[in-house]
C-alpha cells in the first residue's frame, strides 16, 4: 500500500469541504483521473524524450 500526503491550501479545503470532495472516495477519484491524464500524455508525446518535455511542461503550470 502507498500512502499519499495531501497537503491543501485552507481556502480550497474550505470549498471541497462544503462541497463534500473531501473524503477517501472522492480524493482517490481525482488522483485516479489525474494519473489517467498523465498517462494519456505521456502516450502522446512517446518515449524518454517526451516524457521529460511533459514532466517539464506539467512542473512549470
């Protein structure tokens, strides 16, 4: 098992909160998109050399 830290801002706590995203279902759903996204990405760009363009353009959102 791997354990996943969330660190969220208070702001946005506040709003998922009140929205009722933030429990155990609903967090591993968004991860779960999230890696989805990732690995639909990666396929497009192909290979190391996209992958590090990818992880570059994802570290400078």
């Amino acid at each position: 098992m791997t354990v996943l830290t969330l660190h969220i801002p208070d702001e946005l706590s506040t709003q998922a909160d009140k929205f009722g995203l933030l429990n155990e279902q609903s967090i591993l759903l968004a991860f779960r998109q999230f890696l989805e996204q990732k690995k639909s990405k990666k396929q497009e760009l192909g290979g190391a050399e996209g992958l590090v363009k990818f992880m570059a353009d994802d570290f400078n959102r």
